[in-house]
C-alpha cells in the first residue's frame, strides 16, 4: 500500500466533519419550522397533574376573611375550581372581575390560594375589588404551589368529583377563556359521575 491510498480516508474524514454543523443546522431548522407551522399553542404549558389526583394540601385561612382555608380532602364529591392569586400580580386584578361572575354559578366551589402575598395586602386586594371565593388558603412560601406545578399567577385548576385535576389554565381567565375553555371543562367535570 502506497503512502498516498493510506493518506486518503484520512482526508476525507475532515471533509465530512466541515459539513456536520451544516447538516446540524439544518436539522434545527426542520423541527422549528414543524413546530412553527404545527398549530400548536407554544403559549401552552401542559401540565403532568392532569388526571391525577389534586396534591395534598391543608392551607390556613386567610385572616380577616371568615372563611376555610383550602383542603384537598375537601374537594372529593364536589366540583372544584381553584384560582392561584397574589395581590401584587397585576394580571390577577385583570381577572378578578371575571371570577366574581364565575362565583355566581353554585354548581361548584370557587377556592382561592393566595400565593407568596402578604396576609394584609391580599385582605385589602379582596376588601377593594370584592371576594369570589368559598375558601381562601395562604401559600406565604410558595411550596404548596410547587406541589401544584404553579408556574406563575394567575393559574386556574378544574378539580372533578373524583378528587383528580381535570384541566389547567395559565394566566389571567377573561370572558372569551371563560366560555371557550374553562366551562367547557367545569361542564365536563360536572356531568362526570352524575
């Protein structure tokens, strides 16, 4: 074997090795433009509690309010509807309307944790803008939001009869979420063991 046919593979080694961030480029590119032109909501965070069982949570009232705190064992045999808020999110206030007119409908219960907020600041928020919810849980660390796989506030739960989280919305619920989203779900979870 001559030195030159020994020298060949070597040299077409790196010319292959010129072209792998190219075609790994190109790779990205493809799943970009699928995501892309998909349809999926990318604003979207799927959540793995869906169909399981609500996490287990014995939260304190909030003081000056009269009401429960939050229990999970509570939430078996009954519809639950249960809003993470904080008085210092802003989106929070967006929504507050939207879930005083949800807290009209008694077929469910309509449960607030108030998440990392000062006990003052949330009763002055509920004093000033009105108070929706049957019972109200203080999450002042923010564990109990980890266990719910809380992103941010506002977030919004569907608890069915069963005990088990049956739907989740992120960010703050308006009119058209409402109707398009959330009472569909309630509905669902309502009719489900009747």
């Amino acid at each position: 074997m001559s030195v030159d046919e020994a020298e060949a593979p070597s040299r077409r080694r790196p010319r292959l090795l010129v072209f792998l961030p190219l075609l790994a480029f190109m790779a990205l590119g493809a799943v970009f433009l699928l995501q892309l032109f998909s349809g999926h909501d990318v604003s979207e965070i799927p959540s793995v509690l869906i169909g399981q069982p609500a996490p287990q949570a014995k939260l304190a009232p909030l003081d000056g309010t009269g009401l429960p705190g939050i229990d999970s064992a509570a939430f078996n045999g009954k519809v639950t509807v249960l809003n993470v808020w904080a008085s210092w999110c802003a989106p929070c206030r967006e929504e507050h309307p939207v879930l005083l007119g949800l807290s009209q409908d008694k077929r469910f219960s309509l449960q607030g944790m108030n998440y990392k907020d000062k006990p003052e600041n949330a009763s002055e928020f509920l004093g000033a803008l009105g108070n929706p919810y049957a019972a109200i849980g203080v999450d002042p660390s923010g564990r109990t939001g980890i266990d719910w796989g809380v992103y941010g506030v506002p977030e919004t739960f569907v608890i069915g009869k069963d005990g088990k989280i049956a739907f989740k919305h992120v960010g703050p619920l308006s009119d058209s979420a409402v109707a398009s989203e959330l009472m569909p779900q309630i509905e669902k979870a309502l009719a489900a063991g009747s």
